[in-house]
C-alpha cells in the first residue's frame, strides 16, 4: 500500500509541475487536496532514503515554483497598478490648449 500511495503522489506532482510550467495556476490548486489526502495516507516514515529523496526533490521544485508563480502575479498586479495610476500624456488639443489624458479608470475582476 506505501508504493502505491507513493506513486499517486509522485504521479499529483507531477500533473502539479506541468500545470505549474503552463502557466495554468488553477489546475494546479484543483490538485492540492488529492495532495493532502496522499499524504495522510502515506506512512513517510516507512520510506527509505531514496524514496524519500525523490518525494522531497519533486515537493521542493513545485514548491520553487509556485514562490515563482506568485512572485509573477504580485508583479503583474503591481505593473497594472503603475499604469492606471500612471501620469498619463500630456497633449495639445486642436484649440491649442493642454490637457493631459489618462488611462481609463477600470477594476480588476478576478475569476472563479
């Protein structure tokens, strides 16, 4: 039963890390249940050194990259904020006055 809940785990990871590497982060947090309920199932230490190693390894990079994929958004929110907040551009109208236009004053909508 330990290698076969092992190997569903190592199997979650890695749709985790495919999902993770197309950019599609909300198949990624679908699995994280199914991640949860493999590891309450799963005796760790009834592991050897080698199995262990790998569960850790391929924990650790999707680790690394949901940080990175969290830093992404952070700094794509950031950026969208810079520029609606932005100074805009200072133009002359044809009777030869100067006005300064702005971007459109627009809300983010997250999805489901």
């Amino acid at each position: 039963m330990l290698d076969w809940h092992l190997t569903k785990l190592m199997k979650l990871l890695e749709r985790e890390r495919a999902h993770l590497l197309r950019g599609d982060l909300a198949a990624a947090a679908e699995l994280s249940d199914g991640k949860e309920r493999l590891l309450e199932k799963l005796d760790i230490s009834g592991l050897d050194a080698p199995r262990l190693r790998r569960l850790t390894t391929s924990a650790s990079r999707n680790e690394r990259l949901i940080a990175a994929a969290r830093e992404g958004v952070s700094a794509a929110r950031q950026r969208l904020q810079q520029i609606r907040q932005g100074p805009g551009v200072r133009t002359y109208m044809a009777n030869g006055t100067r006005e300064t236009i702005r971007p459109p004053q627009t809300s983010l909508h997250k999805r489901a």
